[in-house]
C-alpha cells in the first residue's frame, strides 16, 4: 500500500481534490487532468489525493479511488506529466470516525497512520480540541485541514500553539496566505509561519479556475521571508515523512 516516492526535489501537495467525479472538485477526468497539467507547471511533483468523506454522503470507498488514480496516471504517463498520486481523504470528524478508517471506510494519508481532519468553520474550540484528540488517543497522528477557517481556533494563537504540543499537525491553505481570504486570515496565517506552527502548506484546489492548485508564489513567498529550510520541510519533508508513515 505505501509507494515509496521516486522523486525528491518538486513539491508535494497533500490536499487536493483531483479525483473526477466524486466529491465538489474536480467533475471528470478531463477537468483532473487540467489540474493536474496546472499543478506540474507550478512545481508539484507528487500529491496526496484527498476527496472529501463526510457522513450522509456516498463517500468513494478505497478500490473506486484506486481505480481513479490508475486512469489519471495513465493519462498522464500519455502526456508526459510526472506526478506520483497516493491514496487519502479529507476526513469530516464525527465520533465513529476512527471506527470507519478501521472498517476501511475512510482512508488515511498514503496507506500512513496520518489523517487529514476537517471540521465546520463554526464549530467550538472544545469541540475540536476533544475530536483531535480523540484520533490522537485512538492512535492517529491527525492533520487538521486549513486551520484559518475555525473562527473559534483563530480567536486565539495559543489555541494552535496548543493544538500543536498535543501532536496535531497543522495544515493551511496556500489561497489564504496568498491573502484571497483578507488581511486577517493571511496574517493569522504569518503568525503561525513565524512561531513555526504550521506543518503543511496545500492547495486543497477544486478545479483549475478560482480555485486552482496555485502552489510556486506561495513557496516563494514563503522562502523569501521563512527562509527555504522552513520551505523545504512544509512542501517536501514533512509530506515525505507522511508518504513513508515516519514521525515528523
Ligand atoms: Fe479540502
């Protein structure tokens, strides 16, 4: 199930919705190709794979997703664009959520005990605290999906702080610190670079129109005032570490 990856020196884009058909992304596989074309020319060279799985959807299960990557990857292979895809989701958390990646009703990061975790941009910070750790407690290493989209996270910068030292890894979006969200969410976002609190920079793109997988101005950006060690570990380190099931 884990596919060591073959390259190391292109960006890796943990949060993407390419797979056609399946969630609010991309519609068919012409419109994941279009993606994926995009993302090649802004440097990414391997992605997780992260459609949606929510309750009262019909989630795609685990083979459907498979398949889907094995006909983005020959169409690719026909055109020339290298980028490796690996299995994943974005998880909605619920309470039986560690019980349905069990069931292998909803999928972890590449096969890794690493999961992606979203919640309503409403929801209570004890709500979310308790639900990240619950997956910590049932043996997860949880990723929480664009944390600048909690009003009740952001309310606080110790609350990421917190998040942080119980083993939660964070993950933002790269439109939101480009500022397509406003000032407050991008510079919430440039608090977090600067205490080193964030773990993942992704694109979580949806098609390749308004929201497409824009990733090379965000790197720059954040090289030139991060500096490119920290560049390295958000966009290539640290989703290695994901790829392989290591620590960070
Ligand atoms: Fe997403």
């Amino acid at each position: 199930m884990n596919r060591m990856p073959k390259s190391y020196d292109k960006y890796t884009d943990i949060h993407i919705h390419v797979i056609p058909g399946v969630d609010d992304g991309s519609g068919d596989p012409d419109m994941s190709m279009e993606m994926l074309r995009y993302a090649y020319a802004e440097g990414i060279g391997r992605m997780i794979v992260t459609p949606h799985n929510k309750p009262m959807h019909h989630n795609a299960g685990r083979e459907k997703i498979e398949q889907l990557i094995q006909l983005l990857e020959t169409r690719m292979r026909q055109e020339g664009i290298a980028i490796e895809l690996y299995p994943g989701n974005e998880l909605y958390y619920r309470e039986e959520l560690a019980e349905r990646i069990e069931q292998g009703r909803a999928l972890t990061m590449a096969g890794s005990k690493y999961v992606l975790i979203e919640f309503m941009p409403s929801d209570g910070w004890e709500y979310i605290r308790d639900g990240v750790n619950n997956m910590l407690m049932a043996g997860y290493r949880p990723i929480l999906a664009h944390i600048e989209r909690y009003q009740e996270v952001c309310r606080d910068i110790e609350r990421a702080v917190r998040l942080h030292e119980m083993g939660c890894y964070i993950q933002v979006n790269t439109a939101s610190l480009m500022g397509r969200y406003g000032m407050g969410i991008k510079g919430y976002i440039k608090k977090l670079l600067k205490q080193q609190l964030v773990d993942f920079v992704a694109t979580d793109a949806h098609n390749a129109a308004n929201r497409a997988p824009d990733m090379d101005k965000c790197a720059e950006y954040i090289a030139r005032k991060y500096g490119g060690d920290y560049l390295r570990k958000l966009l290539v380190e640290n989703p290695e570490r994901v790829i392989r099931d290591e620590y960070i």
